[in-house]
C-alpha cells in the first residue's frame, strides 16, 4: 500500500523522532512512502535554504502523491496552511486519512474538528504511536479486502457477459476482472 505522509515544517523540527517513529511503523507494516520527503526537507531546514525549493513542483508533486496514495497521513501537532490544503485534498479524494497530534501541545487545533467518514482523528505518545498507525494501516490495506463497486451497463455489454459466462463457466464478475487484468498487463501499469 503506498502512504502519503504530510507534516508541518514546525513539526520537522520539533518532533523529528515522532515523525522517524512514524515513517518506521509506515516501513515496518510492509508499506512505502508516496514520496521520502523528510530527510530533503530536514537537511534544507538545517540549512536555512529556502531558495533553491521549487514550490510550484512541491506543490504538484504533493498533489500527485495525495492522487496515488492508497491512504494519507498527517502529523498535526502544529497548525499548517499546507497540511490543512493536503488533507482537504485527501478528504475530497475519499483517501482514508489518519491525523496524528501529539498528546504535549494544544488541543484546540482546527483540524481536530474535522469530522468525516474518511478521516480518524489520535491524539498519541510515543508508547501508543506504534499501535495507532497498525490499526489505521491494516483497517486501510486493501490487498487484504476484495473491493466491490456498481457498474452500469447497457444491454450489449450485458448480452456479451452473459453469453461469454455461459460459454466459459465464469462468472460475469471473473470475466470483468479478465478484461482489466488484461489491459492491465497489456499497458504494464
């Protein structure tokens, strides 16, 4: 499963070894980042470099990976336009979002007001961090969960799966998923 995982420029460098725990729990449950984003950010922190950022490609790039992202992560214990933006865009998208705010800072941040059916708000420690980001990320793993959608079709797509499922002994739905396993494959996506 690939994560986005978003945090505040306050966060990097207040909470360095939360958000390392947080990536560790990420790595350690068998799923990768959207994109391994701290340590550049950190090391032009360090610097105090902010020149040579692309913005505009940050920006884009983020978005990119909230689109690709099965699930989406944020450390909150900071107040953030950016991160605020991210999970809007999340939310929009209907990606699972965990938000993550440390239990030693106000508890009177916006976003912990964000109430939606796709969002999971923790407050955590560092002894509860671990189990937190398991739950949301087995809860949120679909390669364990067979995925179910409607489908619409018109009466000669109809007519072809029923003929097809009767001549091979599939079901409509195993011919379906034939068909885009195949074009899958076919595109190398």
């Amino acid at each position: 499963m690939k994560v986005h995982f978003i945090t505040s420029r306050e966060s990097l460098v207040n909470d360095r070894i939360a958000l390392q725990a947080i990536i560790k729990s990420i790595q350690d449950a068998g799923h990768a980042l959207a994109s391994d984003w701290i340590d550049k950010a950190y090391e032009r922190h360090q610097t105090g470099d902010y020149s040579s950022a692309d913005w505009k490609r940050i920006f884009r790039d983020n978005l990119e990976n909230i689109a690709e992202a099965d699930v989406v992560i944020a450390e909150t214990s900071y107040e953030n336009f950016g991160v605020g933006y991210q999970i809007a865009s999340a939310v929009h998208q209907k990606k699972p979002v965990l938000l993550l705010r440390s239990d030693n800072v106000d508890k009177n941040a916006f976003v912990m007001g964000v109430e939606d059916g796709w969002v999971r708000n923790e407050v955590y420690d560092m002894d509860d961090l671990d189990k937190i980001m398991k739950s949301f990320l087995e809860d949120n793993d679909i390669s364990t969960k067979d995925m179910r959608f409607n489908f619409f079709i018109d009466r000669p797509i109809y007519n072809y799966l029923r003929w097809a499922a009767l001549k091979t002994g599939k079901t409509k739905a195993e011919i379906l998923r034939e068909l885009v396993q195949r074009e899958i494959k076919e595109k190398d996506i």
